[in-house]
C-alpha cells in the first residue's frame, strides 16, 4: 500500500548534506552534468537538511513533524529568525540614521500561476537568494498562464499589456521562469526591455528558442532520466518493463522529448511504454494492471490528453495510488506522494541560482560576465515507498536525500537511553558507593567488636571492671569481671549511680564521693582506692580510675573509667607492712633486751661491785689499799657509764623512761657535743605517753636525719622541732646545708630516705623531702595518733 | 636539831634484789624498814599504804618505773620522802627526778658512801659522822 502524501515531511540522510551551490562546476564526464559535490566514498548517509526541508515546509507547512526534527527546525527556524532581525535591524539602522536603500525592482514573468507548485518554489528560492541583497528590492510578478491561456492571440494581448505596463517603469532585472516568458522576452527585449537584464529559469526542460543577445543569462533545467531508469534498474534488477506517464502539455511534451532521449539508452534492455496520450481513468486502469517486472517513470502531468489540468500534488498522488509498480520521477515536485523519487531537480534550487544570478547584476556585474549554466540534480527518496517496495537504503547513491524517514528507535529515543543509561550510572555508582560504604561499615564494626571484645577480655584479664556513666540519665553501664569484683554473675550489667554508692563500704563513701567530686569540678583524672562489698558480703579493695566528658557548654554529661581489683595486692601490701613492722619491731626487741640486760645486769653488778669494794675499804686501815681501791671504783664506775652509752645507743632507755621529748632533746645535745654542730632543738605539745612503736619510729627517724644533716649538709646549724596535737605528731629536721638531688642521692642517702619512709608507712604516716641543692633540706614527718595512742594513754593513767 | 625518838620509816622499791640486801644493811638499825617492793607498781601501792617517811625508790623498774610512780605520788599528795637509787648518770635522769619532787639522787655505785647521807638529808635531819657525803650529781 503506498503512504498517502504525508503529514509528516522528513528529510534525512546519513550522509552530510549534499550542497547544491550555484558556484559549483558541472562535474567532468558526467552524463547527467550535475552541479553536485558528492562524497562518493561513503554509502547513503541520513543527516537532516534544514535547508532543503525548508523547501518542504513551504510546500507542506501543513505537515506535523517528528519531535527530532522539530526541535532542529525550531533551532533553525530560531537560528534564521535571529539572523533575520540582524538583517532588519542592520537594514532599518541606515534608515534611522537617515540614509534611503536604493530601491530595485524585479519583475519576474511566470510561465503559470502560483496554483502550480513549481511556480511557488521557484519564486521562494529568489527571494531566498535576494533576501541578502543590499537593496530594498520590490518584487512585481506577472504570469502568462499559457496553460489556460494557451491561444496565441491571448498570449499577444497578455505581451502588448505587459509591455505597456512596464514601458515607463522598467524593471532593474527581468527574471523569466518557463520557456514562453523567454521567448516573450527574446522577441520583445530589443524594442520593449532594453537594456534591462534578463536572467532566465527553466525549471523544466527549455522550449527552442533563437539566439540570445548578450544581455540573457540563467539556468537550463536539467532532467535526469538516464540515471533515475538506471537507478531503478538497479534497485529492481528483475524490471524488464517500463511505463512513462506524462502529460499532453507543450512542457510536458518538451520534458517527453528529452525522456526519449535519454532512455535510448535502454531501449534493448527494456520494453518502454510511454503513456503520454491516455487521459484517465484508462490510464489510471493500465496503471493498476502493469506486470510485476515493471517500473513507472512519472514525468511531467500538467494536462491530459482530455484537456484536464493537474498540478504536480495531483497528478503524482494520482497516478501513485494507480499504479501497482513502483513509480519513479524526475523533479522534486513529485515526491512525497508514495513516488520512490530519483535523480531529481529542484525548483527551489533552480530559483536560487536564479537569485543569485540577479543579485549579482543589481551589484554590477555584466551579465555576459555571468555563464549560462545547468541546474542540479540530486537522489533524492522518499523512505515510506522505499519501505514499502522493501528496497534498501544501502542500495541508495552516496549521499541521497530521504525524505519521510522515520526515525529509529535509536534516533528517536537515543537522548532517553543516553539519560537512562547516564541515570542506571549513576545508580549503579551510587549503589556501589553504598556497597562499599556498607562494606566499610561492616568492617569497621567488625572491628570495633574486636576492640570491644578485645576490650572486655583485657578488662575481664585483668580482673577490672569498666564503667561508663551517663551523667544525665544517671545510668551506670559495667562490664568486665563483675564476678570477682561485685559478685554479680554478668559480664555486663547496668545500674544506676544508687546501685553503685550502695556497693561501696560506708567507711569509704567519703572518699569517694570527694574523689568524684574533685574530678568534676576541677576537670582532673578521677582516682580512688576504696573498698565495696561484694552481694556475697566478702570485701574487695578496688582502686578506680575515670574520667570526666563535657558538653560545649562545660557541663559533664559522661564519665567513663576502670576499676582494678586490688585485694591481693592490699593483702600482699599489708603482710609486707607486717612483716616489716615485725622484723622492725624484733630489731627493736632486741635491742631493747641486750640494753635492758646491760643495764640491769651488768650495771647493776657493776655498781653492786663498786658497794662492795666500799664495804671492803672501809674495813681497811692502811692508806694504800684506801686510794687503791678508790681508783679502781673509780674504773668500775667507768665501765658502768660504758655500759650506759652501749645500751643506751642500742635502746634508748629515755624514749622508756623519760618519753620522747626528753630523749629527742638529749639526743640532739648529744650530737651537739660530739660533732660541734649545732642542734636546736625545740618541742610543743608532745603528749608524755606516746604508743612504743611511733615513738621508736620517731626518734629513729630524728636519728637517721640528723646523723644525715651532720655528714653530708656541711651545715652548721640543725633545727630539729616536735610538734603535737590531739590528732597527729610531726617532726621536722631542717638545715640550711648543701642540699642533694632527690632525683639522685647517695647511696648511704638513699638507703636512710628508704628506712626513714619505711619506718612511718608502718605507723601510717607521711614523710615529706624537700631538698634543693644549695640551699638545704627539710624532712618533715607525720605521724597521726590514732585512738589506741589515745587509749594507750588513758589505760596509762588509769594505772 | 630537832629531837626524834622514832627510828624515819623507810620504803624499798628496787627490782634488783641483791641491791635490796645491801641497802639494807647500809641502813642497819637506824631505819625502820617498812617494806621492800620489786616493781613500779607495788611501790606505789606500798607506798601510799604504808605512808612511809622515805622511800628509796630505783627509776628502772618493772610495770612503772620510778620517776612515774614519784610523779603519781605527787600526785596523790604523799609525803614520803623520794630518794632514787640508780644506775642512770644522765643529767636528763637527775632533772626528770628533780622534777618529780626527789629529795636526794643516788647513784647506786656509790651507795655505800653516799646513801645514808642522802636520806638525812631529804629528811633535814643532822647525818651522822659517817653520813657526810650528799649526791647531787
């Protein structure tokens, strides 16, 4: 079924456009003598051409468009519009200016009225191509309508009126389209036209006309039947027929002549019926009655042998939709009603070159200085016939036109697959952005499952619990050995600060709560060492160690920490005090005891000996024995005070008998005689009975510093004071001497600060060093007495 | 001189026993001897019973020694006369006893010459001829 003439007007090719130039040269050799570049190497091409589809918009403005396509005309259309206001702007400038565009006038004769399309095409392609013109150009159209007009005497009234009309107002250009305005022209320019230029036109084949004078330049139509048959032969290689409609008009006839012509050509290889003289409806019936093996070659149809006239759009989609053979033509005008097309001439084009012709000579040029040339033919198709008698494209000339293409699926939705596919992109980039942000995520709480397990196991290993406490809703998150530590059998419980104060010993929350406190207020490490009771009711010691976070505004919102177990270490700790007190307390036992058997026993011999010799010396008379005895009284009385300072210097009997301050006062004038430096000494409020222990601890360590002071100070001057009250006992020894680096003392240094520090941790207190090289030492000692030093005192009273 | 028919009644505290026996015999029949004490605390005891008008009291003592239980005699506003007898030749010994109220301060070395004349003295009586020597070290 051949496509009825179209709504929809496509020009197409995938070949860039083919330009038919006015400047072009005829091509050498060629049998058809075409003004065509052809890009010969490359197959039938389908690239738009707004160009030319401008011509079918003229033609078929009617016809709606394929999206594509409109948009490419509507940017062309846009494109000309915007160039169109330059140009009128720049036309209408001069004139605002002030300056007058010369005005030329055109006549342009017409062989038939504009009912005929080639008369409409031939005039849009002039005003097309004087469109650039610097001129205001005026127009005046005149047609001969020698179709209905046709009687010669007609045809001389129309020539006296024009001739008349234009006698006083000659045109710049004359330009003739058809062959009868020529021979008016040829006849008449001499008398009638002189010196006015004449650019002639043939659309369609040109009528015998005789020599021409210099002043006559145009385009000669050019038909294109060789090729065309030739290219349908090769299209349908089976064609043994071919049929040649046309029509009885003197064009029609002259078109027929040069058909003939050329299809001598084919005269042994087909059977040429030439259906010129058959006036429908035979015709139309021969037409639908043609052997498969036939082709039909549409020629001009302007009148039939009946006398009827037909303008091209109605006698190509006539004689289409008779026929039952592909239909072949030869001028653009027969396209476009199911016409296959062919090696085609184009009214518009021929217009152009015309145009163009006359814009030359308005600007100056002689037109025997312009040649006489021949129009161009182009390939040019129409896809829905193709389609329909199932010819291919690739079979097609090297850049031929194709009209009523209709697009691919790709041409028509390659934007919605680019942007469809550019979107599955960009999803695909965006999910596998998210795979692998999902895949990092998984590590990195894989990995912070293992820190925390790594975390819990460190925590658990090291027997610890650790914290994490929400200080605003007040929830206390643990984990970690919360068996040993609380006995609570979880690895993770949650409670609230409550829960927490209530596991610690009573006697301990003080110390606590102040530790937190401290933490908090004064944004420092949190640390504690306290006891809790386990929900067993056993006692655990714990040091704890945390720390505070705050908000932006300075406000704590979070405390995290870890608490150790530190029980056995508080065991080993305190047998190692025992055990030290112990060996400290043997030492002083037995130093007490040989002191107290020297000074009992063998002093109190000693003296008992001295009572004796007394005695013994009194029973005496001689002179000699008296001072003899006397002198060795005297020795006993020696070794006695002996015996004194060694059990005095193993034990004091002082801190016993005369209490702490006395024995600290006599030891330091001790040092005093015996070293020449001197020791002041100065005591307030020492209570008189002091438990055993804290008092040897004290005049040991006074012993210790001030022997220290003596050796290594070089100072001269030893301040030593013993200060007490209800609650504590302090002992400061200071000089002014040379100081050493606490960081780096002697060893004799080392091991008495060792000693000194052992002895008070065992009665529970404190020992401060202070010394700076150069400027001296201060050790001070504290020594709290507890309530059993009270008691001890009272019980001593009460005794 | 003041006329005193009654032999000074005299207290022994020492831990020392042998001492005891030769103060004893130092004292001979001049002296009533009241009683002997071997600790701090019996003396103390002894002493605030029996009110003796000396005691000759040793500072090392068991349970309490000397100068505490001359302190608490003090104290307890007895009377006795306070003689220490002992080994100790420190001047911080002989200031605490003075301290405490002693009368005399004898080194036990020198008993045998230095005793008697120490307890007349505490009891501001004349000494015999042989009592001469007063210790105050």
């Amino acid at each position: 079924m051949v496509p009825k003439a179209d709504e929809r007007y496509t020009f197409a090719s995938r070949q860039p456009p083919v330009r038919i130039d006015s400047r072009a040269k005829p091509l050498a050799g060629s049998t058809t003598k075409r003004w065509v570049f052809v890009q010969k190497e490359r197959p039938c091409a389908a690239v738009r051409m707004p160009r030319l589809s401008g011509c079918a918009e003229e033609v078929h403005s009617h016809g709606s468009c394929d999206p594509q396509q409109g948009m490419h005309r509507r940017m062309n259309r846009a494109i000309r519009v915007l160039f169109e206001v330059v140009a009128v702007v720049g036309c209408c400038l001069p004139r605002l200016a002030g300056e007058v565009v010369p005005v030329r006038r055109v006549l342009i004769l017409n062989e038939v009225g504009t009912s005929y399309p080639l008369t409409n095409l031939v005039d849009l392609g002039i005003r097309r191509a004087l469109a650039d013109s610097p001129y205001r150009i005026e127009f005046y159209r005149e047609y001969m309508d020698t179709v209905l007009f046709s009687d010669p005497d007609e045809q001389s009234l129309f020539r006296k009126f024009y001739v008349q009309k234009y006698k006083n107002h000659k045109p710049d250009v004359v330009i003739t389209v058809g062959s009868s305005p020529l021979r008016f022209m040829a006849e008449t320019h001499k008398n009638s036209f002189p010196g006015v230029p004449i650019v002639f036109c043939f659309p369609k084949v040109p009528a015998e006309s005789g020599p021409l004078d210099p002043e006559f330049t145009g385009v000669q139509g050019e038909i294109s039947a060789a090729a065309t048959v030739g290219l349908a032969l090769r299209l349908f290689p089976r064609t043994r027929h071919l049929v040649v409609v046309g029509g009885v008009a003197p064009y029609d006839r002259r078109e027929q002549v040069l058909v003939k012509q050329q299809l001598e050509l084919y005269r042994d290889r087909l059977d040429i019926a030439y259906l010129t003289d058959v006036a429908p409806p035979a015709l139309l019936n021969r037409l639908n009655s043609l052997p498969s093996d036939t082709v039909v070659l549409l020629t001009a149809l302007g009148k039939d042998s009946d006398g009827n006239s037909y303008t091209a759009d109605q006698s190509g989609p006539m004689v289409v939709h008779a026929s039952n053979a592909p239909v072949f033509s030869l001028v653009d005008r027969y396209l476009n009603h199911g016409e296959i097309g062919g090696d085609v001439s184009s009214a518009i084009k021929d217009g152009q070159i015309v145009g163009g012709m006359a814009l030359r000579i308005l600007g100056g040029q002689k037109p025997q200085d312009i040649p006489v040339i021949k129009s161009a033919t182009t390939y040019m198709f129409d896809s829905r016939a193709l389609k329909h008698w199932k010819v291919k494209e690739k079979l097609l000339p090297a850049g031929s036109l194709l009209l009523n293409r209709d697009p691919t699926m790709w041409e028509s939705y390659r934007w919605y697959v680019f942007i469809g596919l550019c979107l599955v992109a960009l999803e695909t980039v965006l999910i596998a952005g998210l795979l692998l942000h999902r895949a990092r995520r998984k590590r990195a709480e894989k990995e912070l499952d293992l820190t925390y397990d790594r975390l819990r196991l460190s925590v658990e290993a090291g027997r610890s619990v650790a914290w994490d406490f929400d200080v605003k809703t007040g929830q206390n998150y643990w984990f970690g050995d919360l068996q040993m530590m609380f006995g609570i059998p979880a690895q993770t419980y949650c409670g609230g600060a409550d829960d927490f104060r209530h596991r610690v010993l009573p006697e301990d929350w003080d110390i606590v709560a102040d530790a937190i406190e401290n933490a908090r207020q004064n944004r420092e490490p949190y640390r504690a060492e306290f006891r809790v009771v386990r929900n067993d009711e056993t006692v655990r010691w714990i040091e704890a160690k945390g720390k505070f976070y705050y908000t932006t505004n300075g406000i704590p919102e979070r405390m995290l920490g870890i608490a150790v177990d530190v029980t056995e270490r508080k065991i080993a700790e305190d047998s190692l005090a025992t055990i030290g007190r112990r060996l400290i307390e043997a030492q002083e036992q037995e130093r007490a005891r040989i002191a107290r058997e020297l000074h009992d026993d063998i002093n109190q011999q000693l003296a008992l000996l001295a009572v004796e010799l007394d005695q013994w010396n009194r029973s005496s008379s001689n002179g000699d024995v008296h001072s003899h005895a006397e002198a060795i009284k005297g020795r006993i009385m020696e070794i006695s005070r002996d015996v004194q300072a060694l059990a005095h210097q193993l034990h004091s009997s002082k801190l016993e008998y005369l209490g702490l301050a006395t024995a600290a006062r006599g030891f330091c004038r001790e040092v005093s005689q015996t070293h020449g430096v001197k020791v002041h000494f100065t005591e307030n409020g020492v209570p008189r009975n002091l438990q055993e222990e804290v008092s040897v601890c004290l005049f040991r360590v006074l012993q210790e510093a001030v022997q220290n002071a003596v050796k290594y100070s070089g100072a001269d001057h030893i301040d030593v004071s013993l200060c007490g009250n209800s609650r504590e006992l302090a002992l400061t020894v200071r000089d002014a001497g040379v100081g050493f680096d606490l960081s780096n003392p002697t060893k004799s240094q080392g091991l008495g600060l060792v000693s000194m520090r052992e002895r008070i941790s065992l009665v529970k207190g404190t020992i401060a060093i202070k010394s700076k090289l150069t400027t001296g030492t201060e050790i001070t000692a504290h020594v709290p007495l507890d309530k059993s030093s009270r008691a001890s005192e009272l019980s001593l009273g009460a005794a | 001189m003041q006329k005193n028919t009654r032999r000074p009644r005299v207290l022994l505290a020492d831990d020392f026993p042998q001492i005891l026996e030769e103060v004893q015999k130092l004292l001979g029949n001049d002296f009533e001897i009241v009683g002997f004490a071997h600790d701090g605390g019996q003396a103390l005891r002894l002493a605030l019973t029996l009110n003796p008008d000396v005691l000759l009291l040793d500072i090392s003592m068991p349970v309490l020694c000397g100068l505490e239980v001359a302190r608490r005699l003090r104290e307890a506003k007895c009377n006795a006369k306070i003689v220490f007898i002992t080994v100790h030749e420190d001047h911080d010994y002989l200031d605490s006893a003075i301290s405490v109220g002693a009368s005399a301060y004898v080194l036990k070395g020198r008993i045998g010459t230095d005793l008697l004349p120490a307890i007349y003295a505490a009891l501001e009586e004349p000494a015999p001829e042989q009592a001469v020597k007063l210790i105050y070290v």
